[in-house]
C-alpha cells in the first residue's frame, strides 16, 4: 500500500510530468530528508526496485527514519533497505515518479554504473564518454539534468557554474560534522574549493531550506576528476532529448538554457 508522506518539502514535483523542470523539482523532494542506505530502494534480492522506489511521492518511512537519527548515523550499521535511498534508488525514484501517475509499476532501480547508458538505450537521450579534459573547460558540456554515472555512482548535474564548477544532486554516503558516513540525498559541489560557486550556491540552498539537514551535514565537495571519470568502459553522461518525443522529456521551461543559479532561484520562488 502506498504511504502518503505528512512531510511537506520545500518543492513538489508533479508525477507524470515529463518535463526537465519537473525532473530537477522532483529529484529535489528527498533532499534533505532521506538517509544514505546501503541497497536504499532495492527489492530484498537486490534485482530491482522495491516497493517504495515504485511510490508516488517521499515515503513517509524516510522521514521518520531520518529524524530518529542524529549525526553520529553510519550506514553501515547495518540499516533496512526502506529506510533510506543510495544513489540508484534515488535516481529510479525520481525517474519513475516523473514517469508514471500511479504506484507499483515497473520500476528503474538498476546498478549505478549502467544508468546513464541505459536511459540513452531507451531512446530518451544521447549518452558519451567525451566531456571534455578539464573542470573549467570554457564550453563545459554539463547541462541541467544530465545524468552522470561513474564507477560505482550516479549523480545529477544541475548545470554548469560560470567559474566550470557543478552543482549536484545525489544520494551519497557523505561525512557528517561528527566525522560519520551518513549523508544521503542532498545537494553538493564539484569544485575546486570551497570558494567555488557551485559550492556556494549548495551551502546557501541547504541551509536556508533544510536546516536540520545542514546541522548535522556539511555540503560535500566531490573532486571534478573522480566524479567524471569514465575509466569504466559503461560509464559516461547521459543527455535529455528535449523534443518530447519517444516518451522522454521536453523543456517548456527553457531550463536548458539556464544557469545553476537561475534555476534553483526559478524551482525555490
């Protein structure tokens, strides 16, 4: 049975609402609020989605089990599957719940690494290892909702930063100010220092809209090197084809032609 959520997040998506605004409004919808899990979303066989990564909205689960918890939380404690998301069950939840208008369909839980070519596979986008050498590369590739799979993750680009740095959101096993891997989903940087405006732009949005999140976790700063490193042969980004067509997205919004800071500033007004 589904569970409706008592918690309001700050931004709501709107299931089945393909569009690339509604794909980064829902993937904001756990952040904040949802643990790193190891398995997080997978079925007890580790196969496929279960059952909350094939529900409508931010399981109600989630949140109580975030909020039982404090910054000394470790994932490796050994924690059930429905009490949080890692980085696959984050991003199948997103997209089945940007897909589909009802529960317990087929879900999109798969191994990390496969994400981003699998998604081109199913014609809704391009996928490629060329991303260019360096972070500030002048014509950064990096647009808002590319998906990024390396070895062993999967992230979502918000877009690129005038200074090449890139906002992220993620599920991620990240230190707490207690010095615990916890994390969870959140939105962190890839940059070159703290400085940098993808970093800015994470700590001021987590500590405005989530604060009991930003007192236990600082926001992560991911090296650019490691978070774009396409060493494995499956890994690589994939791109949304914006037409509309083969059942993928469309960008109504012009989102693609926006910056990081536009875009957060147009999802939180």
């Amino acid at each position: 049975m589904a569970i409706e959520s008592v918690y309001q997040p700050p931004l709501r998506g709107i299931p089945g609402r393909r569009t690339l605004k509604n794909f980064l409004a829902t993937a904001m919808m756990p952040v904040g609020t949802t643990l790193y899990v190891y398995g997080g979303g997978w079925d007890q066989n580790d196969a496929c989605a279960n059952e909350q990564a094939r529900t409508l909205g931010v399981s109600e689960e989630w949140v109580r089990f975030f909020r039982s918890q404090n910054m000394d939380y470790s994932f490796r404690d050994g924690v059930s599957s429905r009490s949080g998301l890692d980085c696959s069950g984050f991003l199948g939840w997103t997209l089945y719940n940007v897909i589909n208008t009802e529960n317990l369909k087929e879900g999109f839980v798969m191994k990390s690494t496969l994400m981003a070519k699998k998604l081109s596979e199913k014609g809704w986008g391009t996928w490629t290892q060329d991303i260019g050498a360096a972070q500030n590369h002048e014509h950064s590739m990096f647009l808002p909702g590319d998906v990024f799979s390396i070895s062993g993750h999967v992230w979502i680009s918000l877009g690129t930063c005038k200074d090449g740095s890139i906002p992220v959101l993620h599920s991620t096993a990240a230190l707490s100010r207690s010095g615990h891997p916890g994390g969870g989903v959140e939105l962190s940087a890839l940059g070159v220092d703290e400085h940098c405006d993808a970093y800015r732009l994470s700590d001021a949005y987590m500590s405005r809209y989530y604060p009991q999140w930003y007192a236990r976790y600082p926001v992560a700063l991911k090296d650019y090197t490691q978070y774009t490193s396409t060493e494995n042969e499956k890994a690589g980004k994939f791109s949304w084809d914006l037409t509309g067509k083969n059942g993928c997205l469309c960008d109504p919004d012009s989102y693609c032609g926006m910056t990081p800071e536009e875009i957060l500033e147009d999802l939180f007004r």
